[in-house]
C-alpha cells in the first residue's frame, strides 16, 4: 500500500461535478477578475468567518505584505517599527514584514504546541513594536488571553497569520476574526484550497479593508486614480468560483481531520515519537481549536525515521527543515540563537492527514509509526 502525503485529485474529487459547472459559468461570463464571483465569494468568507470584510488577494503571502502596508498608509505604523512574531513560522510570515521595510522580532515558540509562547511576548516589546503578529501554525488557534491583553496594554495591533487555520475557534470566534486584521492563503494544499495561487484578507475595519482593496490594485480605488503605491493582487474569478464551492465543505472536511488526529493521538504509542499537543482540550475529536492542516510528531532520529517511513509506503513530509533565522535570504539574523524553534525545525516529521485517508490507511500509519525500531 502506498499512501501519498496529500492526494489532491481525491481531495476534490467529491467537488468535481460542481466546480466544473462554476468554471463553465466564469467561462461563459466572459468576466475574468474583480467580477459576481469574487463579491459572492468574500461575502460569503465574511459570514463565515465572522467579520464585516474579506478581501479577495493573489496569495497568502500578498494578504499579509498588504496588511502591513495598508498599516503605515493610515499612519499607524512607519518604516523601521516593529512586529513581534514567532520564531517557529513559515517565511512568508517574515517576508511581509521585512518586504514593509519593518522589523520582525523574533519569539519563541511553544516547544508543545509549536505556536508563540505568550509568557515571551512583553519582554521583547519596545517603544517601537507596533504589532503582534499570531501565526495559528498547523491549524491551531495562537490566540490567548494574555495575548489579547499585552495588545490593549501596549496598544498593538493584533495581526493574524491564518494560513493554516481555516475554520479552527477560539471559544465562540472564528480565527481570523480575533483580531485588526488576518491574512488567508488559499494554496491548493491547504483545508480550504484553490486551483492555484489565491489569498485573501479578513478585517472588521472599513478604512483598513478599503485601503487594502485599493492596494492589491495597483493602489487604485477608482480606474486610472492612483490613491496608493500599490501591488497587483487580486483573486481570480475562476479561483473565487472553486473556493464558493470548497467553501460549503469546509466545516465536514475539517471533521474529518479531526477524527483522523484523534485517532491517531489515542493509538500511537512509540514512545520515540512525540505527538502533538491540543491547548486545553483533552481530545482532538471534540476540539474546534484545531483544524490539523498537518499532523505534526517529532523525533530525534528524523532521517532513519523518515526514511523506514518511505520503505512502509508512507509519504511524510517536513515542515519546516530550516528556521527562518537560518536562512541564506536573512543572514542578519544568523547569529541569534532560539534553542527551541531549532530543536522543533531539526525533529518535526508531518504524517499524512486528510478529509480523503480512509480507515485502513490511517491503520497503515498507526502500524508503521508503533512498529519502528531506531
């Protein structure tokens, strides 16, 4: 049995019938970008996040640039600030804000859940640090309390990298809506993904939303105008279609992840894989914190484990091999030293997990984990 880390023919197959009909109907409309399907799409990303705008952007990473940007056009940040961030992220979360010309400040994560470790946060905030940004890596839920109250104290803003966490709660709020505003990617690989490349940007603020609007078209509000040095940024009629569709079955498909996850937390049992850990939940069945975009483990003998996994059929994954501090493109950084995003970036392993695996595959996973040797 050979079981791939993430299908995605599978994964939208149970979508195909209707996303054919919405690409037929973008086809047919002759209407390309900025057009029904778009508007439809961002109202209906709005109710269910629970926010009063989404806008509609190219990628992940342009919703956060464009979030940051829209920040020091209305004068509430400049060039030089500072943003508090974890350590332990994707690059995209650092390449908005260095591509804004502000500084990131890095901060540890927590060692088990793998998100920022709010207890860290205050004592790297300076007069300059104008923003937190959250990162809800894997698909879980950032947000704290302390958290919420470090921003009212030191009057930050509360920005929200949701990359990875469509759908997931902190108590009765959707993520993304926790804050002044949250970035979404929509890669195909992700709970909620496109046919390609699209974002988008989910705000309460009416001048925040307008401002970014403006800027993922050129800067331009009104045709030919130029409010703005902007990018061009737009999410795609077609794009916009698909999402409409997935959409409608976000909520089920993240079920399923769940039960997958949970299945997996109660019966893996090698005690030289360290499972991931839910914040304040006791079962990831029932947890709506924790969408698991991806289900994380670690080991000290990540090659040979990885490895044994490749021979058992199983595709894993790496998420992330290299910390942001130690990349080649951010060498002003290389002499900082964060022990514990190091030893999570030189130990994770990303198990396959999906709304697709069926039962004897998720078993298959279960056997090949409790059965290695090191």
């Amino acid at each position: 049995m050979k079981i791939p880390f993430l299908d995605l023919k599978a994964v939208n197959a149970p979508y195909e019938k209707e996303i054919n009909q919405a690409m037929k109907r973008v086809v047919d409309s002759g209407w390309y970008l900025k057009g029904q399907e778009t508007e439809a799409f961002e109202t209906e990303f709005s109710d269910y996040i629970g926010v009063k705008h989404t806008v509609g952007v190219a990628s992940g990473l342009d919703a956060l640039r464009i979030i940051l940007k829209a920040h020091l056009e209305m004068g509430e940040m400049e060039e030089g600030d500072e943003v508090i961030v974890p350590a332990h992220t994707y690059i995209a979360s650092i390449l908005a804000i260095t591509d804004n010309r502000l500084k990131p400040v890095l901060v540890e994560p927590d060692l088990n859940t793998y998100n920022i470790e709010p207890d860290l946060i205050e004592e790297k905030i300076t007069d300059k640090t104008k923003a937190i940004m959250i990162v809800h890596l894997y698909g879980q839920n950032a947000y704290t309390e302390k958290i919420g109250e470090l921003c009212r104290k030191y009057d930050l803003k509360l920005l929200e990298d949701a990359a990875q966490a469509h759908g997931a709660y902190y108590k009765n709020k959707r993520v993304g809506s926790l804050g002044d505003a949250a970035g979404f990617s929509f890669y195909p690989g992700k709970n909620l993904g496109a046919m390609g490349d699209a974002g988008a940007i989910c705000t309460d603020s009416d001048e925040l939303a307008q401002i970014c609007r403006a800027l993922g078209n050129y800067g331009s509000e009104k045709k030919y105008v130029n409010s703005y040095k902007g990018f061009n940024s737009r999410l795609d009629e077609i794009q916009a279609a698909i999402l409409r569709v997935k959409l409608k079955g976000l909520d089920e498909d993240n079920q399923k992840r769940r039960v997958i996850a949970d299945y997996y937390l109660k019966n893996i049992t090698n005690t030289v894989i360290t499972l991931p850990t839910l914040r304040n939940a006791d079962s990831a069945l029932n947890s709506m914190s924790h969408v698991w975009h991806l289900f994380v483990v670690r080991t000290e003998n990540r090659a040979d484990f990885m490895d044994y996994l490749e021979k058992e059929g199983i595709q894993s994954l790496i998420h992330y091999p290299i910390p942001p501090h130690h990349q080649k493109g951010y060498f002003e950084f290389h002499g900082l030293n964060f022990r514990v995003t190091e030893k999570i970036h030189a130990e994770v392993v990303s198990l396959p997990v999906s709304p697709v695996m069926i039962e004897n595959e998720v078993d298959a996973v279960i056997d090949a984990v409790n059965s290695y040797r090191f």
